[in-house]
C-alpha cells in the first residue's frame, strides 16, 4: 500500500479524535450511528482499527463499532414484507441512547451508495427512514441539545467513488476520492490539527461578530432565489466547533465551512432554488424550487425526485418548515475542488445552504434547557427530519436587516462582506 495513503489515514484518524469528537480520557466511545446509515461501512475498517487503537491510547475506556452494509439494506427492501418494514431493532437504540445519556462520545461514519435505494418503492424508503427516526429520537435528542461530544466523518466506498467519479478508471476512483477528502480536511497541509486550529477561530470570529449584530433577518438573492428569513430574538450563530454540556470544546463534523443558526420557523417568505443536486436518503433531489408564505412550504417543484421530495414535507408538522440557515463563502475549499459529492456532509460544507425540519436547540440562547414548547413559541422548529439543501453560489449575495429596516451586506457574489481579526 502506498505509504503515503497510510500515513494520510492515520492523520485522519488523529484528526477525527482530537479535532472532530476532542475524545476524553476515561469516555466510551461509539462507531457508527445508526440513524443517517445503517453503521459503519465495511469498507471503512482499516480507519475504524486505526480509530479504535488511538482511541484507547487517547484513555478510551471502551470503544464500540456497529457495523452496517448497504447490500444489507437493499436486500430488506428486495426481499422483506413490506408490512415488516416498520421493524427497528430495539437494541440499536438502546445502545445509541445509553452512550449518549452516560455523556459518551458517538462517531458516525458515512460512506454509501448515494443510488442505492433509487429503485425502490418511495413509500417503504420514507417508512423504514421513519421508523428509525422515531426509534432514535430520544437519544438524539441529547445530540439537537449539544449534550455530549459528537462528530461525523466520511470514508468513501467503491459504489459512492464511481458516482462522484464517473470518468475516472474504476480502480482508481476510490483513491481519487480519499485524495479529494483528505484535501477538505486539510490533511495536505503540514500540520493539520494546527491549520484547523486557525480554521475554527475564523469560523467563531465570524459567529462572534453576527450574533453581535443581532438581526432582525436576512434576505438571500440569487438566480430564482429572493427569499427573506426572519431570525428569532436571542437565535445564536454557531459553527460546527461547539462545546458540550461538559465544557469539552469538539467539532460536530469533518470537514466543516459553515456557520448557521436558526430561522423563525413562521417567517420564510419568498422563493428558493437549490444551487446544487440534493443527495437525501439514497434519493437524489435534483433542480428544485421551494416556495415559501408564513414559514411553510407552499409550493414544490423538482426536475428530478418531486414525489420523494413531497413525502418527506409530509413527514411532520415540522418538515415543511426551517430549521437552519447556514453561510458558507463561494468558492469553500470544497467547492474548489469541483465535484458533487452526493453526500450532505460534505456538500453542504460547499454553499450556503438551509435546512428543512428541526432546529438545533443550541441555536437560541439557553435553548438546550428549554422545553420544546418554549423552544416552538420562540420561533424553533421541531421534526424528526433534517435536511441541509445548497442554495449559495458565486451570484449570491445576502443582506443582514437590522433594527429600523438597515440593511447590511453580509455576503456579496458568494464572498463575505464583513473581515473578522
Ligand atoms: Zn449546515
Ligand atoms: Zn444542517
């Protein structure tokens, strides 16, 4: 094996436990979430060995791995009753909600088949998806309140390389990705644990000067897109590198551009286009449009994934609403490299981008003690779904509206508009 490869993994590996979950001594820590994916790709063993050994070294006091496999799932779904499908394994959850409740540290690992599940009966994906995101509410309940140290990774898989690369020769497109990840994570430069050091005081500078601001809104305006979100009073700009109820300082996921907080949930009116395809669940979303009146989704349209798209605003109450309002600068680092990555985490680290469904509690000011009834009546919004959807480019530019109706750029032609020290 390339040398090289071997030693940029191991980066990785410290990366994940020192920047992304800051992993404690004497914590547990759990591999695999099975909630975005069934666990851990089996392709990604040769990192999770690397995490596990480092992780004990680091003081670990047990680490756990839950495997999964995309072929597992789809053969539910080719063989299975569909009256089964609601089927969930207790003990997933369980385990899920007794790392999270004894302040442990969980890891998720994503690396699938973004068309895996394109075949398949749109109404069995949206049930079995349900399903887990029922059963696994409470326990990530304590993740919306940034109860413990959490992060989420990426770990390309044959079947996803061939999908981001398609003009690359198969043996080489999975290398190719990797090359792509440990780019947008930084992993080329010298010392990465130190220029993330540098990233992530940048990312908190520009969270510290907006919540400073205190805006009343924002407006958006791009090709198709001239929407204007309210914010609610006491809504707080974070980026990924949080801090738990702990004290412990840990980044929710890697790689990370964006800040984001949260919109009123019954003020988003106008229009919006999605400035990139949408990989959600195995369903690709694809040239969509969504209109906005009082905060709900009034009207839909897609090229691609329409019916899929209309289901999942149908999951709850809270589905045809927003929950997050994220700004990424135009080009990211992600974005340079040019590709779609058919994967959200990486993806929405790429533009601008807002988030259907649930708002993170951390997102309003004492919010994690909150009661979800005070959460609502302040403007957050609550679902079991949320999905990031891109919207930013280099022809976006966005207004910040302060009190008395000022208006104040805050990012023109996809770049910033403020400088931060
Ligand atoms: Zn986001
Ligand atoms: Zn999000």
């Amino acid at each position: 094996m390339d040398p090289n490869f071997e030693s940029k993994l191991e980066a990785y590996a410290e990366l994940t436990l020192k920047v992304g979950l800051n992993l404690q001594s004497g914590q547990r820590l759990l591999i695999g979430v099975p909630v975005y994916n069934t666990g851990v790709p089996l392709e990604a063993a040769p990192l999770v060995r690397l995490l596990v050994a480092k992780a004990y070294q680091m003081g670990a006091r047990y680490v756990d791995v839950i495997w999964g496999d995309d072929e597992v799932l789809l053969a539910r779904f080719e063989n299975a009753r569909p009256d089964t499908l609601m089927e969930y394994p207790s003990w997933k959850a369980d385990v899920l909600l007794d790392y999270v409740q004894q302040g442990d540290a969980i890891l998720t690992v994503l690396g699938n088949d973004p068309d895996l599940l394109k075949g398949q009966n749109p109404e069995w994906v949206s049930r079995v998806r349900k399903t887990v995101l029922e059963c696994t509410d409470p326990a990530m309940e304590y993740v919306r309140r940034s109860a413990i140290n959490w992060s989420v990774i990426a770990v390309p898989v044959k079947d996803w390389a061939a999908k981001v690369l398609p003009d690359i020769a198969p043996a080489e497109q999975v290398k190719k990705l990797w090359d792509a990840i440990f780019i947008t994570c930084r992993l080329d430069q010298l010392n990465p644990v130190a220029a993330w050091e540098v990233h992530l005081r940048q990312l908190v500078s520009r969270c510290e000067f907006l919540n400073e601001k205190r805006y009343l809104g924002l407006r958006f305006i791009a090709p198709g897109t001239d929407i204007t979100l309210g914010l609610p009073e006491g809504h707080v700009w974070t980026s990924a590198h949080m801090t738990n109820q702990k004290g412990v300082p840990f980044t929710a996921n890697l790689p990370t551009e964006e800040i984001f907080t949260l919109p009123h949930k019954e003020k988003a009116e106008g229009i919006v286009r999605a400035s990139m395809p949408l990989s959600y669940g195995g369903t690709l979303f694809e040239d969509f449009t969504l209109t906005f009146h009082e905060g709900r989704v009034v009207q839909v349209q897609a090229k691609k994934g329409e019916e899929m798209l209309r289901k999942l605003l149908e999951v709850d109450e809270g589905s045809c609403r927003l929950g997050e309002v994220a700004l990424v600068p135009h080009p990211s680092p992600i974005a340079q490299i040019g590709l779609l990555f058919y994967n959200i985490l990486l993806d929405e680290n790429a533009a601008t981008h807002l988030a259907l469904g649930s708002a993170y509690k951390f997102s309003l000011e004492s919010g994690r003690s909150m009661s979800d009834e005070d959460f609502a009546a302040i403007g957050g919004n609550r679902s079991m779904v949320h999905i990031d959807f891109m919207i930013g480019s280099q022809e976006m530019d966005v207004d910040g509206i302060a009190p008395k109706g000022v208006i104040e750029p805050v990012i023109r032609q996809g770049k910033w508009a403020f400088k931060v020290g």
